[in-house]
C-alpha cells in the first residue's frame, strides 16, 4: 500500500511537472507574440435595440499561435493576468483599438475590456488619457468594460480609478453583469454608463422561465438608476424578440455578427448604410 502510494504521488508529480512546463512554454511563447505581430483584434457590433443600427464595437482579442492556430482570448488572458503579461496586452490592446476607431468612417464607439490587473496598474487612466490624445479619439467614444474584479483588492481605489476615468469623458461599462457574487453592490459603488448582462442569463432565455423574469428585473433595475442596458450573446430570432420587448438599450450576439477582423465588418457596416 505504502508503495502504491508513493506511485500515485510520483504520478501527480510528473503530471504537474508536465503542466508547469506547458504553462511556461505558453508563457514565454506569449511574451513574444506582440513583437512577432501574432495578436489581432477581432471586432463584434453592438447595435441599439430598437433600431438595429450600429453603435458600437467591442475589440476581442486574438493570438495566432504559428502552431496551434487561433488562440481563443480565455485560453491566455489569465495567463497573462497571473504572469505581469497583461499589462503591456492591454496596453497593446487600448493603443490598437483606439487607433482603429479613430479611423472610421462613422463615429462607431469602441469598447475595450480592461482586466483588473490592468485598471490597478499605477496611471492607468493617465495612460488612457495619453492613448486618446495620441490617436486624436474623442474620450466620449471610447467604452471600457470593467468587471467586478477591479472592486475586490481594493474598492475606493477602485472608485477613484473610475471617477478619473469619467472626468475624461470616457464612457464605462459593467460587463459580465449578473455572475459575480455582488454585482448589485458594485452599482451603489460607483454610477457606470451601462451594465452588460452575461450571455449565460440570454443563453437560457426561453428554455427557463424564470431566466425571462430574471433578465426583465435586471433591465428595470437598470433602468431605473439611469443605466443603459445590453444584452450579449444574442443567437437566435426567438431570444431577440423577447429582449426587444423588455426594452434592453443594446444587443450583441452572433445572430447579428461575429467577430472578425474590421475589415470584414466593414462591409457590412456599409450595406447596413445603403439600405
Ligand atoms: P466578454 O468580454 O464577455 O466577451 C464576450 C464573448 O462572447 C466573446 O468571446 C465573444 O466572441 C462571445 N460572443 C459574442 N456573441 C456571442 C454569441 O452570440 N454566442 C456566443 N456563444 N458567444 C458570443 P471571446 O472573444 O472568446 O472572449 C472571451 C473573453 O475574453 C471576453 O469575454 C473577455 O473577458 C476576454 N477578452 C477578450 N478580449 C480581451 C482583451 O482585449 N482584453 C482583456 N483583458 N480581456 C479580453
Ligand atoms: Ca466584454
Ligand atoms: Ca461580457
Ligand atoms: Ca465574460
């Protein structure tokens, strides 16, 4: 038994051995794919709830790994935030963004997440500050998508963060609103601009009931405090007709595009134009 037992232990050793390993590799891989030009946004519209129309786009990153092909963001980004990695990702990622918008041809809004790491990093909002005024972007169209995560280490930072954030005129949103432990606390915090319900709420709409009530209380609770509301994760004509009638502000999901690079969603946007 003793021996079996020692097995087991060598066992685990080597598989975690194996995984520290890999994670290094990822890592050290990672911290080479700015320089080698292997991360690409990919943008996804938002558009405004009643009439369709574009308002928006959200960056969402992408790494293409020479071998494994296109790493979805969830596969390195808390990689990233673990390793000191996502502060210059982030930063990649805000200069990227802001750049791209101010060359559009419609005044879209870009919405880039920021990971808690990134927003705790000392003249985080100085460092926004100096983004806009490089690429010439008007603060009023840039979006930051903050999760609860920043308000944990320590909130009246946080807060203060933000209101700096605000004085700039940019705007900001609570994303992934719903699946944390106290969202609803993070609101008497701080006034955001708008709240994004998790697409795991819009995923279950019309398979549980009380997802429906669920989504319409939160939408009214919003709404209340003077919140814009969207919704994400929009797929299928049925979830869209009961999100039109609950009055949600914004919709984004697959059902209207998917992201890609902005040169794909382009053209869309310019038949979105013509009609
Ligand atoms: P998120 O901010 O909640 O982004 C929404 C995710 O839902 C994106 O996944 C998007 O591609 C996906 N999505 C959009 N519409 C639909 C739909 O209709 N159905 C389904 N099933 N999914 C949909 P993605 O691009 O894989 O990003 C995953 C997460 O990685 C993001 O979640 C965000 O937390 C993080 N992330 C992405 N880009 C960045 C970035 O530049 N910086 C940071 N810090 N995090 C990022
Ligand atoms: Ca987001
Ligand atoms: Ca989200
Ligand atoms: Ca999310």
């Amino acid at each position: 038994v003793k021996d079996e037992g020692r097995g087991t232990v060598r066992f685990f050793e080597a598989a975690m051995d194996e995984q520290l390993q890999a994670r290094r590799r990822i890592e050290h891989e990672l911290s080479g794919a700015i320089p080698r030009g292997e991360l690409q946004l990919y943008y996804q519209p938002i558009v405004n709830g009643r009439t369709g129309e574009i308002e928006t786009f959200e960056a969402l990153i992408r790494w293409h790994h020479p071998v494994r092909g296109c790493v979805p963001p969830a596969d390195f980004i808390p990689l990233a935030e673990q390793t000191d990695q996502i502060g210059r990702i982030g930063a990649w990622v805000l200069d990227t963004a802001c750049a791209a918008a101010a060359a559009w041809p419609h005044p879209w809004r870009v919405s880039v997440n920021v990971s808690p790491k990134q927003f705790r990093q000392p003249g985080f909002a100085a460092g926004v500050a100096a983004v806009l005024g490089r690429h010439g972007l008007p603060p009023g169209r840039l979006v930051l998508e903050i999760t609860e995560g920043v308000f944990i280490q320590d909130a009246t930072m946080a807060v203060e963060v933000l209101t700096a954030l605000r004085t700039l005129g940019v705007r900001l949103a609570l994303d992934d609103f719903g699946t944390g432990y106290s969202s609803l606390s993070y609101l008497q915090r701080f006034k955001f601009d708008k709240i994004k319900v998790d697409q795991s709420f819009v995923r279950r709409l019309g398979r549980h009931a009380d997802t429906l009530t669920i989504v319409r209380a939160i939408t009214h609770l919003g709404h209340n405090l003077g919140l814009q509301v969207t919704v994400e994760g929009v797929e299928t004509q049925e979830q869209l007709a009961m999100l039109r009638e609950l009055g949600c502000d914004q919709m984004q999901g697959y059902l209207f595009a998917r992201p890609a690079p902005m040169t794909e969603l382009s053209q869309a946007g310019s038949a979105d134009r013509e009609r």
